[in-house]
C-alpha cells in the first residue's frame, strides 16, 4: 500500500521554510498535508449505507480477491534455497543476482528501500481500516464482507513488503540492520492519514493510495529493467499489478457511495482533497533523520518514481474514474466540492510550477541515507 505511501504522496521540505498558498502548506515539489487529530460518531444514516451495501460488497468486492492457491508467494521470484542437482544452486542465483543489482545506482535503493518499509508497516494500515465506524472487523474475524475484504487484503499485501524485504537483503547494497529499525520506528510512529474514523473518508483515501502505490512500483520496475536486472523489475511489476487490482475494489467502493449517497460521498472526496492524501509511511524516520521520508521523496522525485505530477494525474484520472464532473443535482455544499474537487488538479500543477522555480533558486543540497551505509546523495 504505497511506497506506500509510498505508497507516494510526496510531501518534500527544503530546509527553507516552505510558503502557504491557498491554504496549503507548499513545499519546492508539492503540497505537504498537515496532522489531524479528529474522530466522532459515525451518524446511523451514514453507518447505514454501508450496512445496506454489504450484500454488494460480497459479490462485487470480494471476487476481486484472489485465493490463495492462485496468488504469487515471494518464494517464486525469488533463488530457491534447496541445493538443486548439480549442487548449491542457491549460492549460484544470490551470485547472479548481485551481478544484476550492482549496475543500479544507490538513488534507486534509496527508492526500493522506502517503498519496502511502506509495505513493511501494513500491520499499521489494518488497524487504520479497523478504525473505521460500520466496516471495521469488530471481532477479529468477523463474517461481514467488510472485514473479509480488509483481512484478505491485508493477507495479499503481506507478500509485497516480504519479497521486497528478502530481495534487498541478497543483493548486499543495503544496511538492513538501519532499514529494519527504520520498519520498527514506523509501526510504532503509526500514520494520520485525516480520515478520523470515516468509511467515506478512508475509502476515498485507500483509492488514491492504491494508485499512488500502483505508479510507483511500476516506475521502480521500469527503472531495473533498464539498469539491467530485469528479474528486480518482475518482483516490482508484480507488486504493481497487485496494488492495481486494490485500486480497482477501493475506487468500485467510492463509486457505490456516489450512487447510494452522493452528496455525502462528494462531501467526503472534497473533505479528504482539502487535508492533502499523505503517504502511508508520513511518519518514517530511523532514529537519526527525522525528515527521513522527506529526503526519501525529493529522491523519488528525483527519479520520476513518484512526483508532484504524479498526484495531480492520479486526482484527474478519479474525477474522469468517478465521473463526478457530470454528476447533476448536487447543490449547496455538494455543489461547492464539486467544483472544488473539478478544479483541484489545475489550481495544483499551477503551484507546483511555482514550488519548482523556488527550488531552482534554492539550489541543491546534500543528505546522508542510512540505508546506503551513509553514502551521500545530492538531492533539490
């Protein structure tokens, strides 16, 4: 769930003090969410969509899951640690994969590496979704579609951090005592993604995460296959057709609310666009950097793996997804989010723009990565 954020929402700071426009926060690439520290009663109409809405889940969600049987397991893109006939074949495939992994530059691992611990923080992502009023799994395993869904989503996802985890591992270029402890102060950190304990609200978040984190493993196979290790862009490419697949349930879910309830569902799209969709992983840090997720961002920027550019098409492609630009009757309120949220992506490119040209005249500036033994990268 992105790299996760990243999955990413990339919410870089230059060590200048970023600017307020329109009241965001503005960094040199984008716009940076702030805390949220709010949660309330779920009104029983509200709760009652969902409930009404569980005997569609179980048929139009659910299936999009896969069974266990037919689903990848990190195992198979990954050397087989069982001597094979002619002797220790799994020496002979961790050799070869380092051959491959060498050619890539250490802006790349620094990418690999935080999309990994994004994955790697899932435990967190669950306990989110269980915040959530009226499709939260209320006993642990609880037969309701809901907490089908988020349980078996959480057990799919569960191979992304794991594959990630052990491919980086063989390939030597990465300390992973600071990654792992990286992993343990982000599950304890936890996240604040601003969607209180709304249904509405965390599953317009999810949709928008999905995408993001769909992008950017797909950029990072995108990467390996040119640097020459086209089985690292394999694993990477599979994790993104994965996170495709969620998108898919998550945006199906927010489409259904629109149907059902669309002023609500409008109310909650523009509400969650206002606070700014905040990588997963927002609080990442590694007991030396606390701006850790930062810098991992500007690299990821850097990259083109996940950019300012990258948000704004992902908030376009749901408007276009949702069709919310045709949706007719919405008055009031609605009616202003509506054109809020038509509007966003532009009003953002625009300040972008801005936040660039800053930047620019900032100049670059160098930081130290834990995660490549300390090696310096230059970043903007």
């Amino acid at each position: 769930m992105q790299t996760a954020v990243l999955s990413h929402h990339l919410s870089l700071k230059h060590p200048k003090s970023p600017a307020k426009v329109a009241g965001f926060r503005l960094s040199p690439v984008c716009v940076v969410a702030a805390p949220h520290q709010i949660t309330h009663p779920l009104p029983p109409e509200k709760a009652e969509v969902f409930k009404s809405l569980e005997d569609w889940a179980r048929r139009s969600v659910l299936p999009l899951l896969k069974p266990v049987e037919q689903c990848w397991q990190p195992q198979d893109l990954l050397p087989h640690p069982a001597p094979g006939p002619d002797g220790d074949a799994f020496e002979d495939q961790v050799r070869d994969l380092r051959v491959r992994t060498a050619g890539l530059p250490d802006e790349y691992f620094v990418v690999l590496v935080g999309d990994m611990i994004t994955e790697e923080a899932l435990p967190t992502y669950q306990s989110m979704i269980n915040t959530l009023d009226a499709v939260r799994d209320e006993t642990g395993c609880s037969s309701s579609a809901w907490a089908i869904w988020t349980r078996s989503w959480t057990a799919e996802e569960n191979r992304h951090g794991d594959l990630l985890n052990k491919y980086l591992y063989l390939s030597g270029r990465v300390d992973m005592k600071m990654v792992e402890k990286t992993v343990q102060y982000l599950i304890g950190a936890g996240m604040d993604p601003g969607t209180d304990n709304n249904p509405y609200l965390g599953y317009v978040y999810t949709s928008f995460q999905e995408r993001a984190t769909s992008i950017s493993h797909g950029n990072t196979a995108r990467l390996a296959k040119e640097g020459g290790d086209p089985t690292l862009a394999r694993v990477c490419g599979t994790i993104a057709a994965d996170e495709k697949r969620h998108e898919k349930a998550y945006a199906m879910i927010v489409e259904k609310i629109l149907e059902v309830d669309p002023t609500g569902a409008m109310l909650a799209i523009e509400d969650m666009m206002r606070k700014k969709i905040s990588m997963p992983a927002h609080l990442m840090q590694d007991g030396r950097d606390r701006r850790l997720f930062d810098h991992f961002a500007a690299v990821a920027q850097k990259l083109g793996v996940y950019t300012a550019n990258d948000y704004a098409d992902i908030l376009e492609f749901l408007v276009g997804r949702w069709k919310l630009e045709k949706m007719g009757g919405l008055k009031g309120e609605a009616g202003r989010a509506q054109e809020f949220v038509c509007e966003l992506a532009g009003r953002i490119r625009k300040l972008q723009e801005r936040a660039e040209e800053r930047a620019r005249r900032s100049g670059p500036y160098k930081v130290r990565f834990s995660w490549i033994y300390d090696r310096e990268l230059t970043l903007r």
